[in-house]
C-alpha cells in the first residue's frame, strides 16, 4: 500500500525538482478535476502530489506584442473572467467555457485540460486550431511543442517524466481572423463532447481564406489537426461549395469508436456538421474583425 | 499514513485539522468537523450538491483536497443566513416560492445561486439556468428554483 | 379495521381557510440553513465506517471468500459475508431479498454485495475490501429480457418455473411469470375497427436518480436492539423485511426516519441498511454506510426496461373498439417489477370494452429493479399515446376531441375489475383544450406532442396520532416518510379541523416502536391516507373537547359544537356560556380525564383516480438529432390541491424526470455484462439548462371519499411525458420514434432513414 504525500511548492524549479525526485510515483495537481475523480476511484495511486498551483508563472495571462500567453494552471473561471484574452480567442473560451459546470471551472485548467490527454477535451481543439504552443519545463531545461503533438494517445503525452506544461503561447493574430468551437453533446451542459470541432481563419481585405485550422475532438484516439479540412477553406472566398468540402474532409479525418457516448456512424456523419457550423462561426468573426 | 496540519477559516471560525492528504474537502468538513451542511451527492463533481466557496471561488468541495485549504476561506451554507431571523434573501425566496422539495439539493443551489449574483445582480432566465447547470436536482424540474433565484435577485436589487 | 373515514366529512361548499394556501414548509428552514439531517448526516459515537466488496462478474458461482487478512488489519473491527445472514429459502420473498443484499450460492450481477466491512475509517474500511479474497466460477451472462426467454439462454435461478402458464415444463426459466388480462372480444372489436395500427416498442432502465445516495447509521445495542436511522421511504417495511431475513423479532428493530433526499419509488427497499445492522451486531458499534453514486447506479434499483407490441383500431367516427398488447419487462436479478401495473394502466382512461393483454415478467443479470413513479407505466403509455394520436392523425380528428370521444367516466369498469367513482379525465383533457399553449400556433421548425396519463393512485396500511398538547398546540405523529412536503399538508389538514392557525401544529416523524404499521410512501398514497387517519384523529380529539366542555358546563355532549377552534352551546337554550378555546380546555386536562388525543389505524381505500394530460412544443436539429425542449405544459386533476405551490412541483418535476427518460436516460452495458455509465455524468439527467419553465394547469374534481377530495399527484406527473414527447418528435421529424430513449442517434438515423448506420457498415 503506497503512502501519499502533498507538496505545494512555490517556485517552477522546487516543482521540477521533487518532480524529478519522485519520478514515477510523483503526480501533479493543477485543478485536480480530473487527478480526484481518479484518485477516488481508485484508478491511480500516486505517492506524491505536486500542486503546482502555488507557483505564479503558472497562474499568469500575460500579452506581448499580441502573442498571448496563459500559465498553464490558469483556472476556466479566471480565464473566462479576462476581457482581453477572451476578446481575442473566443474559440479557446468557448471550449474553456464547456469544461464542467462553473465549480469544475473554478478549479479546471487548460493544462490539466490537455495532459489529462483525453480525445474529448474541450479546450484541446481550439488550442489546435489557435496554433498555440506548449512551453515545458522538465529536469532537461524548457522546451517547446506544438499543442497537437503533446497528446500522443487516450491518457498519454509525449511529456517526459519530470515534465510539466508551464503556459501556453498563442501566434499574434493577423487582421482579419476568427476562431469557434463547437461541441455536439446530448444535453446542454455537464456533458462530455461526442464531436467538438474548432476552427480558426484569417481572411485578406477580399474575403478570401489566406490561413486556417481545424482541429477535432472525440473522434480519434487523440485531437485531430485536420489539415484537409483546413486545405478546403485556404485560397477560396469560404463559400458554400468550400464549405461543404471542409465538411467532408472532417468526416473523412474521423476515426472514432462506438462508445456510450456515441457511435462510430454518428460521429463520422456529425463531425462534418460540427465543423461546418464552427467555420461558419469563425468566418462571421474574421470578417468582422 | 502521514496526516497533514490544515489551518483554515469556515464562515468566518478558524478550525485546525489533520487529515490524510488524499483526502477530500468535503470528506473533512462534514465527517471531521460535523459540517453536514454541505451535501455529497457523488463525489465527482458532477451533482455540485457539495458546492462551497474556496476564496471567493464556487467549487465542488469533493474535488478539492482538503489540504488545499490550508489557509483559505471557506464558505458553507451554515455561514449563509446572518444570525437566527436574518435568511439570506435566496434562503427566504426558496422556502417562499418552494424552491425546495426534498431539499439535498438546496445548499449547493443556495451557494452556487448566492456566488451568481454576486458577480450578475440580474440575471437572464437563460444565465441563471446555465450557472447552475452543474446543480443537479431531481425533484424540482428547476421551474421553481430558477423562479426563487429571479425572486431573490429581484429583491436584493431594490435594496 | 376502519378502511375509510365513514363520514369523510367532504363538503365542496366548505369555506377553507388553510387548506389550497401556500405556507412555508416546517422543514423549509432546516434544508435552506444546512441543518437538516439526511440519511448521511448523524455522526455517533465511536461509530465505525461500512463499505461493501461487490462482484465484478455479472453471474458466477461464489465458490470461497476468505475474509482473514482483512481482518487483521488494525482498525478493522467486523467483517460479514453470507455465512452471517440466516439461509432462508430459495425463492421466498425473503429468500430472494436476503440473497440481493447479500450474494449467496450466485452472484446475479455486476455490483452485486460479496462481503461489507466496518472500520475505524472510510480509508480504513477500503484498504480491507482490497484484502478480502473471493474465488469466482464465472457463468455465461444475460442482459437482454428477450435473449433471457431464449431457451438455451443463461439460466438465473434454477428454482424458477413459469408462473400462469399452464402445462408449462418443467424445467428452469428466466420467465418468471405470464400475466393473462382480458375483457370484451378483441376480435369482434378490430373486425369493427376503420383503422388499425399495430407497432413495436422498446425502452431502456432508467434510474430514479434522487441525488442523495442511500446512507443510514446502524446500531446495535448490548441488549441485541437495533437501532437504524436510515433514508427510507417506508420505516415499516425496512423493520419488516430486516425482521424476515435476520429472523429477529420486529420489535427488536428500531427503524427511524431521517430527512430523504429523494426516493421516487427507489428509497422502497434496502440495499446496504442490512449490512449496516450486521456490521453493528458484529462488532458492537454504530456503523455507518452511505453508498457511493457508483454504487447507486451499479446496485439499486432502476426501473424495468421493456419490449412490447401495441395494436389499437378506431373506427372512421372515433371510437377506439379494441386494444391489445404484449409487454416484455426485464426485472432484473430477482422478480418483483409489479409489471402487472402496466396491463393494469395503459389502456385505463379511455372507455374500452375489449382489451386484451399479454404480460411476461423475465429476470436477467442486472440489479432487481425498483419502484419508480407509476411502475411500470410510464414506458408502456409511451407506445399507447403514440398510437392513440397516429388514430386521430389518420381519421383527422383534432386529438383531444378524439380522447374525449373514448373517455372513461363515472361507472366504467375496468381491466382490473374497478368501476370508476367521480373521475376529473374529461376536465383535464377539456381543460388542456383551454390553455394557452394548445391554442398557440406551433412555430416553424418547431413539433407539438400531446398525451395522456393515468395513474390508480394508492390508500393502503396508515397508522397516525394527534395530541392536544396542555396549551392548546397540536402534536401529529406520522408513521409515513415526507418526499416532498406531505407534513405540511398534512398539518393543514389538521389545523383546518381544528380551526386553529398552522403555526399551532407540527407534525414528527415517530419511529417504527413509537406508531402502528404503516406502508411505504409510494403510490401517490401518503397526503391522502396520512390526511386521512390525521383527519380522523383530530375529529375524534374534538369529540372529546366536546364532551370535556358539555361536562364544564353540566350539558350533554349533544348540546356543545365544536367551531373554528372552539366549543361552543349547540343553541341558544344551552345557555349562555362563553366558548371555550382548544386551550382552555386542554389546559384543565390534568384535573379532567386526562389528555386530549386521537389515534388512527386504517387500511385506508376510497383513493381516488389521477389523470394528466402534457403538451410539449420541442426542436429538433436535423444535423444532430438533438431535441430542445421549448414549451411544456402540464395538465392534471389533483383532485384538491392542499398546498398547490406543492402539488405544482410535483407536476413540474415529474415532467421533467420523464423529459430525461424519454430523450437521454438509460443502462447502458459493456460485452461482458458489466454497466458502463455509472455516474451521473455518462447518465445524463436533465440539467437546469436543458429544460424551459414548466406551465401547470391544476384541475380539481374532488375525490368524495376524502375529507378535503384528495385524490393524490406523485405518479401521474410522469406518465405522459414519455408519449408527449415522443409524439412531438413525430410532428417535428415525420416519423414517431419507438424506442427510447429518444436520444440524438437513433433520431439522427430515424431522420436518415438509416442511412448513418448503413454508410458506417
Ligand atoms: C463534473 C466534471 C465535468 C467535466 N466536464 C468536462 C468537459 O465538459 N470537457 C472537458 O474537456 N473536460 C471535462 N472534465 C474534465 C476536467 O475538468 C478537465 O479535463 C480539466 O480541464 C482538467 O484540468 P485540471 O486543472 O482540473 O486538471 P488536473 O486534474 O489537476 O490534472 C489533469 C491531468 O493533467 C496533469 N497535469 C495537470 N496540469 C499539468 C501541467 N501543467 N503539466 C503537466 N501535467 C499536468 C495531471 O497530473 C493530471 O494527470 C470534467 C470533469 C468533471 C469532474
Ligand atoms: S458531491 Fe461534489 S459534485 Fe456531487
Ligand atoms: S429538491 Fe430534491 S433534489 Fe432538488
């Protein structure tokens, strides 16, 4: 019977530190949305948890330049709660915005949001499509990842041990851009996604699609950048007919399985019209802006 | 095991305890300190039967170790009503409008519905209904509920 | 035994001055501070931590359980497996009842109790679960009711034969019992018939899903009392059945009533209550179990899903002339579905005169279900309503005039041998034809449902007692549990007797030793029957004022009138005395005869009929197959409304329940035969953004037999929904979907035409 222990430490190298110490044994806390339903359910059995919540970098939104950065432990509410942020990436709050009920949000973050590595996580896709990066830290130094690579499986990162996403940056936005997500769940709220499907796009002064991205969750062992649906949209006025072939580009991309959640059939046949209706959303956003 | 010292301030009354680190707020505040307030319905998170305020935030007390609250406030429903005939305006509207059935949902709804207003004096139907989407309750079908909370905000708006 | 008050006193003109008004609940103020305690809530001393091992396998034989190192951990103080519990029958009530709550030769399904353990803490007590070893043989499973009366199929219980089948071999089923009902000449009727339609339906298990799980505190004492403080919806009935298979006199056994965080039929038997008090005898100690969610989901009960055949004809000018159905209902592990409700209440609310209906009752591997709000009922109107409406789409009449044509009235008889007495269906359905909503024109994109419901409503076993306390307030003792407010009517009721304010009266739960038996609250039976033995008892404590002041003034009882709270001269030739007040004379009680009290036990009858009608205007997105609920109005006779801010949330929240079955709710099984959606969060009740405000009509068309013409609204909230809503769906889509629930998918393909799955295969 293993004990357990908690740590709260206050700096990012004292975390990276007993991180290291403990290794396999260690477990970080960020919200601890998901680290206590597991807990309690007997699922993992950790000697060691490090709340990283204590550290500052990990709880900070911060702008240079347009390139927005949110520490990775950030909690759903704060980060809902900043005009600026949320002005500026409404796709990434929508799927923030869908994590839980207020109280999970209260506690849940992005980070844990992703290193959970669920397929259905919601601020997953958005993140994706944003073009958002991960900044690690680990006892081997800081190193960066695209958001699409860090989930490599259903409850697998490709972070080593040691590691912990620190905060994410976002590319500075071009005029133009826009970005939604949208989640297909059976109730309205406090449900867990059968589709989500982000976009985001940036239009010239014309109308026309110069850049886009479109990621899929619950479709596929892991979130999807789907660069075929993306490919549809680039170079076109983003019409119905480029429309509908984003739409089956997502269908195409899904590789899903039959679960209580949702059957193969219905989330290939859903995908396409969560996409479609998301890059609708976003166009409206990019030519407003 | 190795117990944790926790220090932390419930409704205003500070309290120290010891508790095993994988345990939970809720777990302590109504098994160690007899709070029972508070209600479980889960565990999970998913009922928000057990919704407590941590330092201003609303959160579900079962996801949230009780070592976390180390130095933290907390506040329950039994801190809600100021003194014997003081009920807070939510508490007053709730047994007015029968917001209540059975009533195992009421202190999350009360806590949760108090954080709301807070933030939002007046709140759509639409909003209401959403910030409590993770309240579940079985009894009413929320027509009342929601009812009571536009009373109550009705109320502490004019005064 | 009284079974009715001879006289219920029942006066339409009577002017009431408590009764129909909307006070506070005296149990309000606790639930809205925190200071109510629920099953989970009392903390004892020394009290130890109870948590159940439960099988993983879905049937296997239990073949060892070594229990010695849990044991041996230190804090652990008793362990309990089968070998504590009395071996009653194979088959007998208790025998079956005993082997739910505590695995015996078998396990029967996934969850199903092994062994239970107290210790000195909940970490504690898990850690020795961990310990215990258990050797299984696993046996071949069956979750499907229709596989499970398969032969060759898994066999359950060896035991079992077929009950009303004639001739039946023997040798072992799943079914346990085939139900025969029938009146009139259905082949006769259909051959008259215009039109006939005839489908298929099915439903899943739902769960009652009250949000507060089972929890109760056990304690025996040295003397070998037992003491159990628990969330019951019937104290009786736990005493009774924890008597039965511990095989201890009932009055050894204390069962006390905590608050309930609600029930819904599922608080109607026990599940970890009896570990609990095997637990305490062991190891001498208060102990404590409250089950997880997990645990709720995985082991209490659901409620049966079904299969079933439906076939109704009509003639061209709207006379329904015959109905016939077979029902398919899973039970679960062990029998005990009252399925015979259903045969008993589909058809009910429309004058037919040949009906025919088939019923089966199969056990699978699964929990044994539970009641829920109308058993049984709920799933099977669904196909009923669809199809009553698809008559009265297909011989275009306007569907409540339809209803109203075939409406049963006063005099009908019915499938079960009932003739009605005044019943309020035709005011319902009128008043439904009224309301706003009907009248409203659908809006574009939107679909309209409409359906009716029926439910007996229930009397039955009802003990309670009133005492005039020395300053004139009044004490009720209730022997029946409150789910949702039935003291505070039931207060009203007295005080509207005595002529007394409400303040003046306060109404306790008693415990099992302190009042007579009394049945579970269930049934839409408790306002009415515990009004009606409280009635009883304040008339009789009147009588006795009445003659405790005939003798103060040294005139005949006869001659004394009891009136708004006080006795007063009959007449004028009386005498000129003032009146006396409850007080004055309850306050010379101890120099009279004593106190003042009134006491009544009846099997109480005379309940009577509950009808609804719902209309649901809902969305469908036809890229999805998601359905908003946009409108909903709920329509019902309540006979009286005692407290009608009460009795609109039980229309409001039975709605809303069957709102959650008709479109997301449902068990939903792994291959090998183990639930994979045990929280709520895979379950998906409705949260408070899935569903709009919840309009209610309340019809009253009193029930004679009640002294204030109760007639009872905790079942029929729910019996329409499902239909309604169904119903809906078709108008919106074009196709009426038969399966429930009604969820995204299967609308997505419905609206495809099957074109989603296909593509997939
Ligand atoms: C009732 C309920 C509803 C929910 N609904 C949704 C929903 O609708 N959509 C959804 O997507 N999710 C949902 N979730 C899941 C959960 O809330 C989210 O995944 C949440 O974002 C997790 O964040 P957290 O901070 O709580 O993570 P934690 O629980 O603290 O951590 C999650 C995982 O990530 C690891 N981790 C955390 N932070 C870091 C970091 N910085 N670096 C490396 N590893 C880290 C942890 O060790 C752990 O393995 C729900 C959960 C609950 C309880
Ligand atoms: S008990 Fe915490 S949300 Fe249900
Ligand atoms: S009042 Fe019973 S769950 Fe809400």
């Amino acid at each position: 019977m293993t004990e357990l222990n908690y740590a709260a430490p206050d700096s990012l190298d004292a975390a990276v530190g007993m991180l290291a110490d403990a290794g396999a044994g260690a477990r970080i806390l960020a919200g601890g949305t998901d680290v206590l339903v597991l807990l309690h359910g007997d699922l993992i059995e950790p000697e060691l948890i490090v709340d990283i919540k204590n550290i500052p970098e990990l709880t900070d939104i911060s702008v240079e330049d347009g390139a927005w950065k949110i520490g990775a432990a950030t909690s759903g509410m704060k980060l809902m709660g900043h005009e600026g942020f949320a002005a500026a990436w409404p796709g990434v709050i929508e799927g923030v915005a869908l994590i839980g009920s207020i109280q999970v949000k209260g506690r849940a973050s992005v980070g844990g949001n992703l290193c959970n590595a669920s397929p259905a996580a919601d601020s997953v896709p958005p993140l994706i499509a944003a073009g958002a990066v991960a900044n690690i830290a680990g006892p081997g130094g800081r190193r960066d990842l695209p958001v699409e690579d860090v989930v490599t499986g259903p409850g697998q990162t490709a972070l080593e041990a040691g590691e912990m996403v620190v905060s994410f940056t976002f590319p500075k936005r071009p005029p133009h851009s826009g970005d939604c997500y949208l989640r297909l769940t059976p109730r309205t709220e406090m449900d867990i996604a059968v589709v989500g499907a982000a976009v985001n796009v940036t239009l010239d002064d014309g109308g026309t699609c110069t850049a886009a991205r479109v990621s899929l969750g619950a479709v596929a062992p892991t979130p999807l950048l789907v660069e075929d649906a993306a490919a549809a949209l680039i170079g076109t006025p983003a019409d119905d007919a480029a429309l509908v072939a984003l739409s089956e580009a997502a269908s195409a991309a899904c590789d899903p399985i039959d679960d209580k959640r949702g059957t193969i059939a219905y989330r290939i046949k859903t995908a396409g019209v969560m996409a479609r209706r998301a890059a609708e959303t976003a166009l409206e956003r990019a030519r407003r802006n | 095991m190795p117990k944790a010292h926790v220090s932390t301030t419930i409704n205003g009354d500070e309290y120290e305890f010891l508790c095993e680190p994988g345990q939970t707020l809720v777990d302590v505040i109504r098994n160690g300190l007899g709070l029972t307030g508070t209600k479980e319905g889960c565990s999970t998170g998913d009922c928000g039967a057990c919704s407590v305020m941590l330092d201003g935030e609303l959160v579900c007390s079962c996801l949230v170790l009780a070592v976390e609250a180390d130095g933290k406030n907390v506040d329950t429903i039994e801190g809600m009503a100021e003194g014997e005939d003081e009920l807070h305006p939510l508490q007053r509207n709730f047994l007015e409008l029968n917001g209540l059935q059975c009533g195992i949902c009421t202190p999350g709804i009360l806590i949760a519905a108090r954080a709301l207003l807070e933030r939002n004096p007046d709140p759509t139907e639409t909003e209401i209904r959403f910030w409590l989407a993770g309240n579940l309750c079985r009894c009413t079908g929320y027509d009342k509920v929601i009812r009571s909370v536009q009373a109550a905000a009705e109320e502490m708006r004019e005064s | 035994m009284a079974s009715i008050l001879e006289n219920s006193g029942f006066n339409p003109d009577k002017e009431l001055k408590v009764v129909g008004t909307n006070p506070v609940k005296q149990d309000g103020p606790d639930k809205v501070t925190g200071r109510a305690k629920f099953g989970a809530d009392l903390i004892l001393p020394g009290m130890l931590f109870g948590k159940i091992l439960r099988s993983p396998h879905p049937h296997a034989i239990l073949k060892s359980i070594d229990t010695s190192k849990a044991e041996a951990l230190p804090g652990v103080k008793a362990v309990v497996t089968r070998d504590d519990f009395p071996e009653l029958p194979l088959g007998s009530p208790g025998g079956d009842l005993s082997r739910n709550i505590m695995a015996r030769e078998k396990v029967f399904y996934d969850g199903h109790p092994v062994a239970a353990v107290a210790a000195t803490s909940e970490p504690v007590a898990k850690r020795a679960l961990k310990l215990i070893e258990v050797e299984y043989e696993t046996l071949p499973h069956v979750i499907d009711p229709v596989e499970a009366m398969q032969p060759g199929a898994p066999i359950l219980h060896d035991h079992l034969r077929t009950k009303g089948v004639e001739g039946a071999e023997d040798s072992p089923t799943n079914v346990v019992e085939r139900l025969d009902l029938a009146m009139g000449d259905v082949e006769a009727g259909f051959a008259e018939a215009d039109v006939i339609v005839e489908r298929e339906y099915d439903s899943k298990p739902m769960h009652q899903g009250y949000i507060e799980p089972q929890g109760c505190v056990a304690n025996c004492n040295e003397d070998d009392q037992i003491e159990l403080w628990c969330c019951t919806q019937g104290t009786h009935v736990f005493r009774d059945r924890l008597a039965d298979i511990l095989r201890l006199d009932s009055s050894r056994i204390k069962v006390m009533q905590s608050e309930m965080g609600g029930g819904f039929g599922g608080k109607t038997g026990f599940y970890g209550e009896p570990l609990a008090v095997v637990l305490s005898k062991k190891a001498r100690r208060p102990v404590k179990i409250v089950l997880t969610r997990n645990e709720v989901f995985r082991c209490t009960g659901p409620v049966s899903g079904t299969r079933s055949r439906i076939k109704m004809g009509c003639t061209n000018d709207g006379k329904i002339v015959a109905a016939e159905a077979e029902l398919i209902f899973q039970t679960g592990a062990f029998t005990g579905s009252m399925f015979f409700n259903a045969p008993h209440a589909m058809f009910t609310r429309y004058a037919l005169d040949n009906i025919k209906t088939t019923a089966w009752e199969v056990v699978s591997n699964r929990p044994k279900v539970n009641a829920f709000r109308a058993p049984c009922v709920p799933q099977i109107v669904f196909g009923v309503e669809g199809i009553v409406t698809e008559l009265a789409n297909k011989i275009g009449m306007d569907e409540i005039d339809f209803r109203l044509k075939n409406a049963a009235t006063e005099g009908y008889t019915t499938l079960y041998g009932a003739t009605f007495g005044p019943i309020g269906f035709v005011e319902t359905l009128e008043a439904a034809k009224k309301t706003d909503h009907y009248n409203a024109p659908v809006k574009p994109g939107e679909g309209r449902g409409l359906a009716a419901g029926f439910w007996f409503n229930r009397g039955g076993d009802t003990t309670g007692s009133l005492t005039i306390t020395p300053d004139g307030s009044v004490n009720i003792m209730l022997g029946t549990s409150d789910v949702a407010g039935s003291r505070v009517s039931i207060s009203m009721m007295a005080a509207e007797e005595l002529g007394v304010p409400l303040e003046k009266v306060r109404a306790n739960f008693a415990d099992t030793s302190a009042i007579g038996n009394n049945r579970v609250t269930a049934g839409s039976r408790t306002t009415f029957s515990s009004g009606m033995v409280i009635v009883d008892g304040a008339r009789q404590a009147i009588d006795k004022m009445v003659a405790r002041a005939a003798e103060i003034w040294g005139v005949s009882p006869e001659e004394v009138t009891f009136e708004d709270g006080h006795c007063r001269p009959a007449s004028a030739n009386v005498g000129d005395f003032e009146p006396l007040s409850i007080k004055d004379i309850a306050s010379r009680t101890s120099v009279s005869h004593g106190a003042i009290a009134g006491h009544s036990e009846m099997n109480v009858t005379g309940e009577g009929p509950g009808f609804g009608v719902h209309i649901v205007d809902l969305k469908v997105d036809r890229g999805t197959g998601r359905v908003d609920v946009t409108r909903y109005t709920v329509i019902e006779d309540a006979g009286k409304a005692i407290h009608p801010l009460q009795v609109e949330g039980q229309y409001q929240g039975g709605a809303v329940q069957g709102v959650g079955w008709a479109l997301n709710e449902e068990y939903i099984y792994r291959e090998d035969g183990t639930l994979d959606n045990p929280s709520f969060l895979d379950y998906r009740m409705p949260v408070a953004s899935d569903v709009p405000m919840i309009d209610t009509v309340i019809v009253e068309v009193p029930n004679p037999n009640h002294p204030y013409g109760l007639r009872g609204v905790g079942e029929v909230p729910v019996v329409p929904t499902l239909a309604a809503i169904g119903n809906a769906i078709g108008d919106a889509i074009g196709i009426r979907p038969q399966s429930l629930p009604m969820s995204p998918p299967k609308l997505l393909e419905l609206m495809d035409g099957g074109e989603t799955k296909a593509a997939a295969e």
